[in-house]
C-alpha cells in the first residue's frame, strides 16, 4: 500500500537485504529518509538473533525487537531523518545509539495526533476530496470483533483495516 498508495520505496527485510539494496539504491550514499511502520512486531533476520531475544523476552530483559529500526539507522545516509510510526511497546538492548549519533541522524517518533486531524480529515471524506476506502479490507459486525482482531493481528487474509457495524 506505501508504494502503491504512497508512492514509497518499500523494502522488505525478510526478502532483501535492507542496507544492501538501500545503498544501491541511494548509489552508495544511504536513503534520506527511513520509515519504522512496523515496530516491535518485527520479527528477527536471522535464527540466532530470535532465539537469543526469545531468552530475553522470558526472562524479561526485552520488551521491544527493534529490528526494522536498526536496518533504517544502517540504511540512512549521514544526517537523515528516520520516521518511527511503528508502535513500541518496551525496552530494548539493540539500537545502536553510537551508529545514530555519529551519522547526526534525526528520529521523529510518535502516535498520529487524531484529535488535532480528525475534523478536518473528516469533512474531507464527507466532501469526497479524499477516499480513504481503499484500506479497508474487511467488514464485520460488531459481535464478531475479537475474531476480526484475531485475522489482523495475525496478518490473515490480507487483513489491514476492519470497519465494524453495531
């Protein structure tokens, strides 16, 4: 949908290699900007990686897998901007603090401020400047919500948006 809707580059760490293709990308040079939309329902690259963060997660010395932000602060060129919609929940071990600040990187982080847009995204649904409709995949009634948030949560059925109906 980012690149589609969006007219994104999207990359996916667990089909490309996220700094390598950034890089060739970017000419060598790095991206200019890096978006976390995922956050810490990330999964690990690699088997040693997830093992070791299960054992952290059991033993709770780790709440978030900050994977998808490590690639971005790899991938960025020195002074980019790095958006962090992604929702992050906990601690973490894994970002590589020196690597952001020694290439001056920005990071902008945060939920989207609804109260502060939604009126005005609102009237310009209502005056069909703008469709949102194309996000939603799926619609429900409202007695079938938990099995609803199930099919999202566990990425089923292409699942992104459900509209519920009392």
């Amino acid at each position: 949908m980012a690149s589609s809707r969006g007219k994104a580059e999207t990359l996916n760490f667990e089909e490309v290699s996220v700094y390598d293709r950034s890089m060739e990308m970017s000419k060598g040079r790095g991206t200019d900007r890096c978006i976390d939309a995922v956050g810490c329902e990330a999964h690990a690259s690699s088997s040693l990686t997830a093992l070791m963060d299960k054992a952290k997660e059991q033993v709770r010395l780790q709440g978030d897998r900050p994977y998808v932000l490590q690639e971005a602060i790899k991938s960025c060129r020195k002074g980019g901007t790095i958006s962090v919609p992604g929702a992050y929940v906990g601690a973490s071990d894994a970002v590589s603090m020196g690597a952001f600040m020694n290439k001056g990187l920005t990071m902008k982080s945060g939920q989207t401020h609804m109260q502060n847009y939604m009126k005005r995204l609102l009237k310009k649904i209502e005056s069909n400047e703008i469709d949102p409709s194309f996000v939603i995949t799926h619609r429900v009634e409202l007695k079938d919500a938990p099995e609803a948030y199930k099919t999202f949560r566990d990425k089923k059925d292409r699942c992104i948006k459900v509209v519920l109906y009392p």
